[in-house]
C-alpha cells in the first residue's frame, strides 16, 4: 500500500519507535492516530496527528479508540501493533545476600502478558473487526515482536508474548487473507529508545558488545523494516528480523 493513502493506527505512540514511526508517516502524508497511556509524551508529536490515551490491556479502550481513530481518520486500513513493556526477572533465583529461593512475581508476569499479548490481540481483533465490518480492503497490520522470541534469560513474559506475536502473525495473515489483509511482523534487536535507556548499563553494555554490525539499532534502521512491510503488498505471514546480527 501506498503510505500517503494510509490511515493508520499505531499503538504506543507517544516515545521510541512508535512516535518515530508516526513522524514518518506523517511526513509521507498518511493519516496517523496514535494511542498510548502516555498523555504527556503524546503531546510532543506533530500536529496532525490525531492522538489520544488508550491503555491496550483494557479491552473496553481499544474498542473505544479503534472507533475513535476511524471516525477521526475517515476510515482505517493499518495498523502498527507497538505498545510494549518490560519487567524483567529469572522465574526461579537465590538471592546472594540471604540465599532465600525468588520467584518471579505473578504481578510482573500478568503486566507483560496483559500489554504485550492480550492488548495485542485486542487491537488486531478490533481493527480487523472494523476492516471487516466497513468492507475496507486492502488493509495490514504490523505486528512488533521481538529476537527474544527465541528464548532470554530473565524475560519469560516478555519471551512468551513476543513469540506468541510472531505464531499470531502466521495465524492472523492465514485468518484475514479472505478479508483482503496482510499481517506482518518486525522482531528488533536492541534499538535505542526510552525501553532501552532504562536497561542496567553494565547488561546494556554487553549486549551491545555482541552485535555484529557494531552497533545498537536505530528507530531509523526500524522504519525501513516496518516501512517495507506496510508498503509490499506480497509480504505476509512473516516476521523480519531487525537485529544488526544480534541472535543469528
Ligand atoms: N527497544 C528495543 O530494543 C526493542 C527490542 C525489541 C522489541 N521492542 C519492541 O518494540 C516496541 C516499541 O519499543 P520501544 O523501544 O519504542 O519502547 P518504549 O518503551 O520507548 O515505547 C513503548 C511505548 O508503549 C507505551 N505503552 C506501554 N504500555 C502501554 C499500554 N498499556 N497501552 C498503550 N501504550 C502503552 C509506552 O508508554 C511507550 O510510549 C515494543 O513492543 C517493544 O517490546 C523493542
């Protein structure tokens, strides 16, 4: 698809990778929602796009602002499924000082999986069941998932949602095909943003040691990836690693 006829839906709009995707899009004459439960960072992007708070875990929200984006937008044909979290943590350790057994909490588990999962799939359905529901074809949805699909130490939760993303992509391009739209994933490396400038730097430091390129990547680098799948109308089903090297 062409990006000036988009109008597209991007969650977690507000900072990282979502708010860069927004800015290009807007450049390129797409018409761009972005939700998030960021409202102050939300404040920050180009004027014109349209912006508005939505928590993805909360069902009731994406069916709200999927209605909102469409009736803003005049209609809706993508979407970029980027809201995502961290709480990483080993599911079993000793603690060094007190050799007392942890375990990860059902508190961090259920965040990342109520985001990064469960709100994913919440906005595929509510966007694909508005598609669907105004005959709008063509349409595509890209998914953001993850190399840590693969399997990490000390991300679980984050492991089991972004390989969950990346199975769902298969299953989503097989389910909507009869509905004229393609589904798409994008699994970065370690990209600099916000979610990574959080990181311990030591772990930062030694994961960026490890990249082949030299490198960590940038929202840039991302766009292109992202950019290829909302544009090709033959890519679908896949998920296109983004990782300068990291997890080959
Ligand atoms: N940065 C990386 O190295 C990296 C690597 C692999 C995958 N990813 C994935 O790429 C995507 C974007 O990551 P980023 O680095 O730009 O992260 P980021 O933390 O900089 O931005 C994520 C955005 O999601 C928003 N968000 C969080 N919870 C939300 C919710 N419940 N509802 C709506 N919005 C919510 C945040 O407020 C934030 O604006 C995420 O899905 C992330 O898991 C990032």
């Amino acid at each position: 698809m062409q990006l000036s006829s988009l109008k597209i839906i991007i969650t977690g709009g507000a900072q990282g990778m979502g708010a860069a995707f927004a800015r290009h899009l807007h450049a390129a004459g797409a018409s761009v929602a972005c939700g998030d439960v960021a409202e102050d960072k939300l404040a920050e992007l180009p004027e014109g796009v349209h912006r508005r708070r939505l928590d993805v875990s909360s069902e009731a929200d994406c069916e709200d602002f999927v209605a909102w984006a469409h009736e803003r937008m005049g209609g809706l044909n993508a979407l970029i499924n980027n809201a995502g979290i961290l709480r990483d943590g080993l599911l079993v350790r000793r603690d060094k000082a007190t050799g007392e057994v942890k375990k990860l909490g059902a508190a961090e588990w259920n965040a990342v999986i109520g985001v990064n999962l469960t709100g994913a799939t919440f906005m595929v359905r509510e966007v694909v069941a508005k598609m669907v529901a105004t005959d709008q074809r063509p349409g595509v949805i890209v998914n953001m998932s993850s190399v840590a699909r693969h399997g990490n130490r000390g991300q679980s939760n984050y492991v089991s949602a972004k390989a969950a993303l990346a199975a769902n992509t298969v299953t989503w391009a097989r389910e909507f095909a009869a509905f004229g739209v393609r589904v798409g994933a994008v699994a970065p490396g370690m990209v600099e943003t916000p979610m990574t400038q959080g990181m311990n730097q030591k772990a930062r430091d030694a994961l960026v040691a490890a990249i082949p390129v030299g490198r960590i990547g940038t929202t840039d680098d991302l766009w292109l990836a992202v950019r290829f799948v909302l544009e090709c109308d033959y890519f679908n089903g896949r998920t296109i690693d983004v990782d300068g090297g990291l997890a080959m």
